[in-house]
C-alpha cells in the first residue's frame, strides 16, 4: 500500500515473521500495562478469551465498575436513597463527569455536560447553532457519509426552524460553505469507513465563511486528540459507550465552548436547565455554563457507571493511545495482506495515517457469512451491511498478538468459505 | 376536615389510640406483605431504618435489583459485551418493559416506550400532538400548576412550531377549550399540592372540541389507576422513579395511543426508531407501532435496573394500591390533625378523594426548618420552596405505624421549633 518498506517487508513476511513482531511489539508497548484494568476474560466455562475487536461499538468493562455500581445502587439509592442527590454527588454528576471528559478531547473545563442519548445532543447542537448563527443563513451542511441518526435529526432540526439541508461529502464542505451556510455537522471519524475527516481544516474554511462547526465525536473521543478548544470547534457531541467504555447505551455528551454559552438557546430546557431548578418556577431561565445544556433528571446508575469507567485513563495520554491506534491498525493491514487470499478483502479504511481512525474496515463480498464465522471463532468483529467487515482497535486493551490472530483468523475463515459465484 | 365521622374521631382520639388504629390497620393490610421485597434498612450501624415518605421523588430500592443490575454489568456487558444486544434482549428492552408499565396505567400492550428523561417525552409528545392536531389549531393549553419542566418544554415546542402557549388551571380546561386548541398538556397529579385532576373530565373536553389530550402521569403511574386506554387519551409520558421504583433517574416512558401511531411524527427520529434501523440508510423511515417513539441507543445498565425493578408489581392490583394509598393518607391527615399544635399546619391537598393523589403536601411557615429536622430524626419526606412539606405514600412499602409515627414525629418538631414571630 503507500508506505514503500512496508510494502517490502510485506511480500517477505511470513507467519512465524508476524507473530514474533507481534510479541516484540506488545513487549515494548508502554500502554500494554492497562489492558489488566479490563474485564477481557470469556465467561465461565471458556478457556480462550479471543479477541474484542468491537471497542468502537462497545467498550469493555473496566473491572472495577461491578464494584463501584454495587456501591452506588445498594448504599447510594438503597440506603441514603433521596439523600444521595447532595450526599453522594448525583446532583454535580453531568458537569462533573462533563470535566473528566474534558482533556480527552482537548477541552478546558466547564464546557461540557454529560446526558441524554448521542441523537437528543445533536438536536440540542444543532437547534442551538441555528440560533447561534448569523440571520439569514439557511443552510445546514451535513456530512453525507455521516452515521445516519445524525442526518435524520438534523433534518428533524431544519424542519423546524426553516432551514434547509445540504448533504455533502465532508471533503467538499471548504469549498461549499457559502453566506447561506448556518452551521456544517460533520462526523470526525466516519463510523463505517473508519476516515479521519479533517477537524482542523474544515472548522476553520467554516469559520472563515461566518458559519459554525459542530462534529460528532463518537468515533473519534478516546482514541485520538481532538483539540476541540485548540481548532475553536463550536459545539460538539459524542457517545461515551465506544473507546470511552461507559456501558451500553451510556448517557452522551454536549460541548458548548464558552464563547457561545451565553447565547446558547436549547430546544430542550428542561428542568435541569435552569438557573434555579428548585424554585420550580413557572417562568424558564436558563443556568450559566455548561449545565445550559442539561434537560431532564440525569441517569444516575448510568452516568455513575461511566464515571467510573473514565478512571482507566488516570495517567494515560492520549498522543499515546493514537500512536498506538495507528501502529495496530497498521500492523493488521500489513497482516491482513500477508494473511488473506489475494483479491477476497479490499481496505475501505485510509492509508495515510492523517485520514484514518481507529478502525478497519474491510470490504468483502461474503461478509455477513465472513463475520459470523470470525465471531464464532472468537474474533469479534462487526458488519456493516452489505459488504463492509469492520474492526475496531482500543489501545488500551488491544495488543499486538491479538492484531496477528485477528488476521491470521480471517485468512483460515475466508479460506474456509469459498469466493461468492466460485 | 370534610367527613365528619373522622372529625368527630379526631377530636376524641389520643396517641394510643392511634398507636392501636395502626396496629390493627397494619394487621389487615394485605399489601403489607410486599413491604419485604424493598432495601427499608437504615443501613450500616444505624438501628433504626426511620420512615421513608420521599417515594414520590425517588422510590425506595427493590431488593433483588442489585443482584440483577449486577449481572447485567458483570455477565452481559463484561463478558457477552457487544453480543447481548441480542442474545440479552438489550435490543428490544425499550417497548418490553413498556409493556410490563402498561397494565398499571391501563394501556394494551403495544403502545408503550420506554427511554430518554420525561422532558425529553414531553416533548416529543407536544410536538407530535401539533402534527396530530387539525389544521388551523395554533394554541396548546398548559396546566399553569404544572411541575415546571412541562412548561418550559412546551413553550420551546410551541416556539418551533409556531404554536401559542394558554396557561391555565386544569379545572379551567373545559371551560378554555376552542376550535384553535390543538392539545392540553396537564399532570394528573400535581407535584406540590398532590391534586389528582379529572383525566377522564378533561380529556372528554377536549376530545369534544376536537383537540388532543396529552398527560404527564409522573406523580400517578404506580400509584392509581390511570385507565389511558379507558379514557381514550392521546399522549402520555412518565417518569420511573418515583411510585415504580426504577432507581434515580430511570428512563421515562411515552405512550402514544394505538390510533395516533401511524400518524406520530416525532421531533425526535433518531436512528433507533428507524424502520431498519441496521440498514443504515440515509433516508429517515419510521418504524411501525410504540419503537417509533425511540430516539437514540437506549440506556441499557438504568433500563435493565428498571426493569427488574417492575418485579415487585407482579400479583399486585392497581386498584388495591389505590385504597391502601387513599387509607394511608386519610390516615395521616387524621393523626396530623390529632396531634400537631393547632394553627402550625394546613393541609393542602384535598380531602376529597377524587381529588387526592398518593401525597399529602403541608404548608408550615417554618417548612424548612420542619422538614430539615424532621429527616435528623428519621421521617424523610421533602420540602417545596418556600412553604411546603411533602409527604408522599408508597402503598408497597409504607405502613399504617410508619404514617402514626411520621405524624407523631412532626407534632414534636413543631413544638420544639417555635413558631416564626414568636
């Protein structure tokens, strides 16, 4: 592929090749220490724990939150019971746990807040931006490639406040923001292709043009820095359950940087939202900073649960956890093109490290037998329909030999299943 | 008080009478049996568990809940992971356990959603209730009374939608609607006062001038009977944390009347209320039935908590929560009467019963300074600013010594707080 000496080395490799350098590399890897801090193991009664490769759609359980959630449903919601709201910190919680957040993704505190699903965050970011922006603008670009409940909603959003949609290849947002263009919502990482959009370039060819950026960070928080402050992103949202290992369907995130917080005007001010929410009020006004972004009464079990999930990051940089993203991603393709039968996968994902995130996604025409077959041998990846065999790297649980066996695994599975049509 | 058999009883009866009045009302309580299966202890070290009147804020802990929850996390996410979105039934949890809510607020299967805050609800509610609504309809009619949540939810709905908001008492709905009104959003039970509104009164009104009845039934579901398919109501959206027990912040719920469904056009169509949701596609189609109402990845660690949480209601009638909830709290008013010094309290919920919730809220000039100490000795109840003291009551869990005991408790606070300008 585009690198020369890989490309060499990749022609001469062989199996046993593969996995000593697998083992050389999980020996010098500063980051391998973390992986104990997970609950990787197959269950009771399996041997072989195999490979998680499905990080980017849910994060492993750190080992410790079985512990800390006991704690907070028996003794917090059991026994202090209403209590817990100061006592217990559960009333503080989405700001709180907004600020842990917070370097992930190169924000400074008191700009982000954690609730709601991913979609009810981008109807607030979107709804918002629109009011944000300067009259008369229109338009709302919206990455085509985009995972969809993004593009649902924002139409959702334009429908309601009378602007209208341009969907657009992300690469094509520079040169079609124009004095129409309100705001552009673009997805950092693309969910199914694995592409790295360019946060940096696209904000500022937005901003150049008066307009706002707001991105969806899903793929992309905790597997590589964002800089959100840094490249003066405006809004931002994001799900916590994919490399930030929250838990199924953990409660998202809402960034509103701090030069628009005073004028961010929610569609959804809820209760929580408001300046005084225990006057109780009938007339709405709304909180300062970042608890703006709040609605309804918080998820405490869940967001607890994520608060306790972000404590594997103590210590952990995350320029670290990118180079090490990039250097798994790197080693399965060139394991992937030693391993797999010519022709029967094809990379969907990019090359160039500057256009790639986390994952890898592999295009082949028997994919759904493909994928189940790898699941049963227990590497576990996911498909996209109709074609696409995606595999997701965490760098703080995912080693090197685990990269090797993945390949090495779907090499013997596409062997194993002939060719569509053969 | 209004009968005059109690008032006669009251103004004869003393402390040990109705010490003994408890004890025989406990002794023929059938649901009294149910109090077992709630986490009532005080916890470590403390003897006493004390009274937990609070259960309209936030239900008091089902004790088999965290061995469950605790398998959810350790079993389906920490070793299952990504496959128990199917093989654990996460997938399907949002309209599974709408249906076990269902028959407590008198909904066929089929019709209900759980997920997202009640906010959240109201306002899918309100914004598809406009679209539901005739042409012409610009006006939503909101209990001025209302928890204030709802109100500043539909003001926002009412603002993207071009609609305008008529505050009101409930009582004057009837009397308010016209052939502008698209819908009434009213709560069944008022947060404060704990007046239980005619559901089946007003929503006759309005259906009769054409317009749309949407009910907030956080402060009923659980604790009456609700009747929504009796009654033939629109809308409706709830919370889980109070009378059901779900735990803190446990995702609400909307009900859309089997009718309106294909109709419904959610504010809201994130990709999980996506007719195939899988495919990916960019197009938005809905899906059939109550899934239409879901938003974005449902909150899998809260909703399973909720879920077992439902437990406690198996073999469990509505009706008969009903007469222990109205026993309970004539109980209280009764022993309230007897013993707090006379002038100090006045109870602001009703006395009839049709037009009493499962609360008894008590204005006190000295509320909070009442209510602070009365939680240091062990009677929680609440405080709403500036003046009134909550009490609700949980017929699961609460007994008739508990209510002798909080009522006792409060004649002494009031004696050792003196009176304000004293």
């Amino acid at each position: 592929m585009s690198e020369p000496t890989t490309a060499t080395a990749a022609t001469s490799a062989s199996a046993a090749d593969l996995a000593a350098r697998a083992r050389a590399l999980d020996a010098a890897d500063e980051l391998g220490k973390h992986r104990e801090k997970f609950a990787l193991g197959g269950g009771s009664g399996q041997e072989d724990a195999g490979v998680y490769l499905d990080g980017n759609s849910l994060g492993a359980l750190p080992a410790h939150v079985p512990a800390r959630l006991a704690d907070v449903v028996a003794r917090q919601w059991g026994e202090l019971r209403i209590r817990s709201w100061d006592e217990s910190g559960w009333w503080t919680a989405p700001e709180r746990i907004g600020d842990r957040i917070a370097p992930l993704v190169g924000a400074a505190e008191g700009q982000i807040v954690v609730g709601d699903s991913t979609s009810v965050n981008v109807f607030k970011a979107v709804v918002a931006a629109t009011r944000l922006a300067d009259g008369g603008r229109d338009e709302i670009l919206v990455d085509a490639t985009t995972f969809p409940t993004d593009g649902y909603i924002a139409e959702s959003a334009a429908r309601l406040t009378g602007h209208r949609i341009v969907p657009l290849d992300p690469a094509g947002i520079p040169g079609a923001v124009t004095d129409r263009t309100a705001l552009a919502l673009v997805n950092h990482v693309d969910y199914r292709s694995g592409r790295l959009q360019d946060l940096p370039g696209i904000t500022a060819a937005l901003h150049e043009a008066g307009a706002l950026a707001v991105w969806d960070l899903c793929h992309s928080a905790g597997a590589l820095p964002v800089g959100l402050d840094a490249h003066g992103v405006d809004l931002a949202v994001g799900c916590t359950y994919k490399y930030l290992n929250g838990g199924p369907g953990a409660p998202a995130y809402l960034y509103v940087a701090e030069r628009h917080q005073d004028r961010f005007d929610s569609p959804l001010p809820g209760w929580n939202s408001h300046a005084d929410p225990f006057g109780m009020t009938p007339g709405y006004r709304a909180a300062d900073g970042a608890a703006r972004g709040r609605v309804g009464t918080p998820d405490i079990l869940s967001m607890l649960a994520l608060e306790a999930a972000l404590d594997v990051w103590d210590g952990v940089r995350i320029e670290d956890v990118r180079a090490k993203s990039l250097a798994l991603t790197d080693f399965f393709l060139e394991c992937v093109r030693v391993y797999a039968p010519g022709g029967r996968v094809t990379a969907v994902t990019p090359e160039a490290h500057a256009e790639r995130g986390s994952q890898v996604a592999l295009r082949c025409a028997e994919a759904p037998a493909v994928m189940a077959e790898l699941i049963r041998r227990g590497v576990v990846g996911d498909l996209r329909r109709p074609d696409i065999l995606r595999f997701g790297f965490t760098p703080l649980y995912v080693g090197f030999a685990d990269v090797e066996r993945a390949a090495r695994t779907l090499a013997d599975v596409l062997a194993d299943i002939p060719p569509a049509g053969a």
